[in-house]
C-alpha cells in the first residue's frame, strides 16, 4: 500500500475526520484531499446538486493522480455513490457501508440509531445499508450539529443540549433498546464525549470515518472492502506519520487561510500544501 495516491473527496472541513483516520491505519499512502469548500453545506442540497458536485470533485482528483477515491462525506455517498462510480474510472468507497457493517458487528439488540445530515436521512441510505445486515434503524437527522461543530463548540452547553434534545427523540419507543449511535456525518466524531454522555449507556458510538478507513486498507490489500471487526485497533499500532506531512496535499475552492484554520481542528495537526481551485460548472 505503500505510495498509493488516495483521493479523499469531502464538501469542506469535515472529511479531514476520515483523513486523519485514514493516515492511523494506511500511513504510507500519498493523500489528495479535496474539500469544496464554496459549495458546503452539501446537507441541505438536492439530489442533483450533489450529484453534479461530487462527479466535478471525482473528475479532478483522478487528475491529480487518485488511484482510490474515498468519498469521506455521508451526504455526497448517500446520495451520489453510484453516479460517482459511473464517471470514476479507479475504485470508489463512500462510508455508508462500512459504517453499516460495523454497527452491525457491534450491536447485540439489532437496533442502531442513525444520526446525520437531513439530505442523508432523506435518502434512507444508512437504513437500507442496515437493513441488508439484518440492522432495525431510526434515523434522525440532526441538522444543528454541523454549524455548532464548525463554530467550535465541541465541548459547549449547548451543543450538549441541543444534542440531547435529538437523541432523546431518537432513543425512545421502539428503539430505547438501540445500542449502537451510527455516526453519519463527517463532523460527529468530534461530538463524540458529547455523544456519549447523551445517549443510554449501553450505546457504543460507531464512527463511519474509521470504518471507511479499515475498509480502505482491506480493499488495498486483499481487493475486498469487507471489513473485519476489531481489525482496526490492530492496525492502529502503525502510527500516523505526524511528523512528516509531505504525503498530504490538499485541494479547496474557497479560502485557503480558512481551510488552513477551521482544518487544523478536524486534522488534529498542521495543514501545510493547500491549493484553491475552482472547479467548472
Ligand atoms: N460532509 C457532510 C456529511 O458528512 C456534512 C457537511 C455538509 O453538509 O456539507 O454529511
């Protein structure tokens, strides 16, 4: 795996959370990340519009050299996967099914509460993931999350509020037995201490954005993306190449400074080669 060009596609800030996964447990690799950054928040937009977005996205990072496309944003997959792979000739992940592979390895009641953006939860994506592993799913979307997230209020009152107002909603009736919360968007893996106050105790978070990453490595090494649960925290032992960030270069259509700010956040470390492109319509 060692040198492959991985293409990371996410609508702005929030994929770096499957890059920063992706680095833990495929270090080696070489990294595009592109982040449409003028064009976010891909949540609330249309089918067709994300569509159009993520192909325009596909189309630059193969030209730039992309091997493997990982489409690290939960709406553009679910709403867009297949047409990417239409007009994608190298292989493309989306993180819905990883994400539904691993909540189902992780839940005994077979009751997963699925929380994303309201294009995501629109789409059904997640439940039909779910339901083809034999998964009973709620989904909320939780539509106040992303600008709390990218205001910075990871650890705030009222986020904490505002979350718990969701999953109370979430978690209740049939489902007050779910175990298992599905991260589905790109921004909840910074919620996590959040998330977890909040929801029953019995309830283990499973974050999409390392689930794509096991699947990544799996499909590199082996041609499958099915992941086996548990492999992960092997895996995890290989380190994340902290200090040399000369494998990662990063693609954005709105302000390079801004991306270089809010980014550093969702990384976890310094954002060095950012380049801003503008993509035609
Ligand atoms: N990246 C999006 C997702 O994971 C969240 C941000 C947006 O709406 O663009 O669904």
């Amino acid at each position: 795996v060692r040198n492959t060009t991985i293409g990371v596609f996410d609508s702005g800030f929030g994929g770096l959370t499957v890059l920063k996964a992706l680095l833990e447990v495929i270090p080696d690799a070489e990294y595009l990340y592109f982040g449409d950054t003028a064009r976010l928040p891909y949540g609330s937009k249309s089918v067709e519009t994300v569509a159009r977005y993520a192909r325009e996205a596909a189309r630059f990072l193969e030209q730039q050299g992309a091997e493997l496309l990982v489409i690290a944003c939960n709406t553009a997959t679910a709403l867009a996967l297949e047409q990417i792979r239409q007009a994608a000739s190298v292989k493309v992940l989306g993180v819905i099914e990883p994400g539904a592979q691993r909540a189902s390895a992780a839940s005994q009641s077979r009751k997963v509460v699925v929380v994303g953006t309201e294009a995501t939860i629109s789409s059904h994506a997640y439940q039909k993931a779910l339901a083809a592993v034999q998964i009973e799913s709620r989904e909320k979307a939780c539509p106040l999350l992303v600008p709390l997230v990218e205001e910075g209020w990871v650890e705030h009152a009222v986020t904490e509020q505002v979350a718990r107002i969701y999953l109370d909603e979430a978690f209740c009736d049939g489902f007050s037995s779910a175990d298992v919360l599905l991260l589905g968007c790109t921004h909840y893996p910074l919620l996590k201490p959040i998330l977890h106050r909040v929801v029953p105790e019995n309830v283990t978070l499973v974050d999409s954005a390392e689930s794509v990453a096991l699947a990544a490595l799996n499909l590199m090494v082996s041609g499958t993306s099915n992941a086996e649960p548990g492999q992960l925290d092997g895996v995890k032992t290989l380190g994340v190449r902290l200090s040399d960030p000369s494998h990662l270069r990063f693609f954005v259509t709105d302000s390079v400074e801004k991306f270089r700010r809010l980014g550093t956040r969702f990384l976890g470390q310094e954002i060095r080669d950012i380049t801003h492109v503008d993509l035609k319509e």
